[in-house]
C-alpha cells in the first residue's frame, strides 16, 4: 500500500516502518526488517562526535558517517554559507562557464596537492572520480598516441567504488559477481596487509613493502607495458581493514610506474581532508601520484562533492585545438557544495584539525591496542584516525572466522550490538573479518577511551559465541 503523502507523519507510522516500506538503502539487507526482528535505525541530529536516534537516544560516531564528516555534526557555519550561497546562485553548471565558489575551490585544492597537481575536475563523489580518472588516463594515452595502455592494476579486496567502471577496478569478487560482465582490462595485485603476508615477511615491513610492490611490476610486464594504462591504489586501503603502506612501499609503486610510463592513480576518497593528518595522505607520505581521487572529507559531508584532481603533464594535451575531455557530471562544481568545502576548509585551517589529528593519532591507536588481550582481536592497524581491529577465532595460529562464524558473529550480533551499546561503527568482512573505526577528526582521548570500552564489552561477547 502506498501511504498518502497528505496523512500526518503520525498517521503514516513510525519512521522505521515506512523507511523500511519507501527507503531503499544501499548495501542492506531487507529481511530482518519484514519479518520483525529488527527495524531501521533512524538518525535524526548529530552534535559533534555524536548522533541521536528518533528516540533520543545517544551514539558516538565511531565511523564518521561514512569516513565523512570531518569537522564533526552541527557544524552551522558550514550550513550557513550554504544558505547563503544559495540564495545568491543555487546552481550553474561548470560546462564552459564557471562561477565564483567553484574558481575558489579549484584554487585552494590546487594549492593544497602535492607536486603540480592543480587541475581540478570536480565531481559528485569520489566513484565518479575513479571513474573520471580512468576515462582521463585512456584519453591522455590516445591523445599522446599510444592507444593500447587502458588496462587498470589495482589491489586485492581493494574497494573503488559502484559504477561499472570503478567497480571494474575493485577487487571484491562478492561486490562484482552480480553485474558482471564488467569492464575489462582490469588486473588484481596483492595489497599491503602484513598481518596476513607471507609469514617470512610478516617480520619484515621493508622486505614486505618491497614484495608486494614488486607484484606491480611483475603484473605490468606480464600484461605488456604497452597495454598499461595506470595504477590505482589507496594511500591506507579502506576494504579488508585499513591497510597502512610499509616503508618504501609507495616509493617503489612510483619507480615502477616512472619506469613503465604508467600513471599512479591515488584514490584518496577517504584518505584526503585530515582523515591520515594531512589534507592528503599522499603529501603525508611523501609520494606524487600523477591524478588524486577524492570526496567526503571535502565538505565533511555536508554536502555531496569529489573531485579528480591531475597532473599538469595529463591537461597538456587538452591546451590545444578543438581536443576536449570528453566527460562531465550536471553537479560538477556544484556551488552550494563548494561553499560547504570551502567553509569547511576554513574550519580545518581555523582549528588546527590536521595537526590534532597527527597530535592524537598514536593515542587512539594506543587506546585501541588495550583490545589485543581479548582472545577474539587478533590485529589492531592504520593509520591517522583510520583504524581497524581484525577479529580471528586462534590468535595463536592467525585462523580468522569461518563464514558461519562470521554470519553469526558480525551479521547476528555484532553490528546490532554495538549500535545498541552506543557506538556506531562498521563490522565488516569483505576481506577477513574486521571492525572499523574512523571518528571525527575533533575526537580525543574521551571518545578513544568511550569506544575501547564499548568494543571492549561487545567483542567479549562475541567471543564467547564462537
């Protein structure tokens, strides 16, 4: 039945019922909503690092909406110049015209990339900036003349987004199955998850850094240099559970692309705007990709934005004649998104938020490391304020959760139990099974400690249902 638009919010039912009846949520499972064992969780405020449900009852954001919001809830001077710019210009699009809000941010993003990065081609989020800097790559190798390099190298369990090409590019098989075909020429290399490498390396972070960037080089000569068109990574890999780069890793990544003339494509979708302390954790790191690729954090997620962000050496090409890039989003550059990240950005120079986050960032690891002497958490790894904890079922010999124990465990308890406990966060088996936590960049010692001691009485818990 369909309900009518014209009945009070009162008369239709509750909130959770009729999202479950209209809403349809991405990446959810509808059954326990049909058939009374759980209902939709409904969020309706946030203030800082909190949120509070339909009943008033308090959350801590332990995953920042989605690796998002930056700058923490209730931000109103994000939301005001919002309105502003709104009432002055509520949309143009950026197709051979431009406006003020737009100018301003691709300038203040330009400024903040590493190297000559400082062309800035916006999008609504960061798939549509994976997809755009494929589309760029294939283009920049026809335009200069060598047609054939369109293959994309990314890594295993490495997650880049839903559209056909960025998922092409994401090496979840379970993510992929049901749309294949997919677009081709797209080849999978190992990723940086030590806990889990070879075990005479699982001692070595260099040695190991060295090993699985050497997997590139051996997939582009495999595959034929010729064909190769670029490389896309994360600078800390989201899906699998926050997998930092060991020394000298990205380092290598890039000789290997110098080397082959491959483009070294750094998906900071969720690593940019503070989240690794740095407005991009490639400058942190100390490595120049040819394009970035981000979202989220640019407005703290106030509003949707992306942007791909190249080299001058890629718009070369584009300088001349009647070429054009040959690709575009009705939202690219949106104004009342680019005043959000620009007010957001003035937040983070205001308040310091990248230097908070590099002051505090070994005390959260520090607070959630207490957890490994649960039987349950076999790792604790990432990076900034991208954190993950690894769940295994023997610590001993590494053995992680068989999928029964998962679906028990991660499905059947643990994500409603911590929500239920107060944190929200993600528990997760993409790759082996995992809870992440990613809160908001003004969190401190009080919400590290408040997060330790929920995972703390959850994961005890689901220890015991093993």
């Amino acid at each position: 039945m369909t309900a009518d638009p014209r009945r009070t919010a009162s008369e239709q039912g509750p909130l959770s019922r009729r999202a479950a009846e209209h809403l349809w949520m991405p990446f959810t499972r509808y059954s326990p909503y049909f058939d009374g064992t759980a209902e939709v969780p409904v969020i309706v405020r946030g203030e800082g690092a909190y949120v509070w449900d339909e009943q008033g009852r308090r959350y801590l954001d332990g995953l920042s909406g989605l690796f998002t919001v930056q700058v923490g809830h209730g931000r109103s001077e994000i939301a005001d110049a919002m309105a502003a710019q709104a009432k002055e210009l509520a949309f143009f699009p950026v197709w051979s015209y431009a406006h003020p809000t737009a100018i301003e941010l691709a300038e203040r993003l330009a400024a903040e990339a590493p190297g000559d990065l400082d062309r800035v081609f916006f999008t609504s989020g960061g798939g549509e900036a994976v997809e755009s800097a494929w589309k760029l790559a294939k283009q920049y190798f026809r335009l200069t003349g060598r047609p054939n390099k369109h293959k994309v190298i990314s890594r295993s369990v490495a997650y880049h987004g839903t559209s056909q090409g960025a998922l092409s590019i994401t090496g979840i098989p379970g993510a992929k199955e049901p749309f294949e075909p997919l677009v081709p020429s797209t080849i999978r290399v190992p990723n940086t998850n030590i806990y889990r490498a070879p075990e005479h390396l699982r001692e070595d972070e260099k040695s190991f850094g060295r090993w699985a960037a050497d997997r590139v080089a051996e997939a582009i000569a495999f595959e034929g240099p010729d064909t190769v068109a670029a490389v896309f990574l994360e600078p800390v890999q989201n899906s699998g559970g926050c997998f930092a780069p060991p020394p000298g890793y990205l380092e290598r990544v890039r000789e290997i692309c110098d080397a082959y003339d491959v483009l070294l494509v750094a998906d900071e979708t969720i690593t940019a705007f503070g989240r690794i302390g740095d407005t991009f954790a490639m400058k942190r790191f100390g490595v120049t990709p040819d394009i970035i690729t981000c979202a989220k954090g640019m407005t703290s997620g106030y509003a949707p934005m992306g942007a791909m962000i190249a080299s001058q050496r890629l718009f070369e090409p584009f300088r001349h004649g009647t070429t054009m890039f040959l690709h575009g989003f009705t939202w690219s550059g949106h104004p009342v998104g680019a005043a959000a990240a620009l007010a957001n950005l003035d937040i983070f120079e205001r308040e310091g938020i990248n230097q908070h986050v590099r002051d505090h960032e070994e005390d959260f690891r520090r607070t959630l490391e207490r957890l490994l002497d649960l039987p349950i958490v076999g790792d604790v790894r990432g990076a900034g304020y991208f954190m993950a904890v690894e769940l295994v079922q023997d610590k001993t010999t590494r053995e992680t959760l068989d999928d029964e124990q998962a679906e028990r465990v991660l499905r059947g308890y643990l994500s409603s139990a911590l929500l239920e406990n107060g944190l929200y966060c993600r528990a997760d088996d993409r790759g082996d099974p995992v809870v992440q936590l990613s809160p908001p960049l003004i969190s401190d010692q009080t919400q590290f400690d408040e997060i330790e001691q929920i995972l703390r009485t959850t994961l005890t818990e689901a220890g015991n249902l093993l």
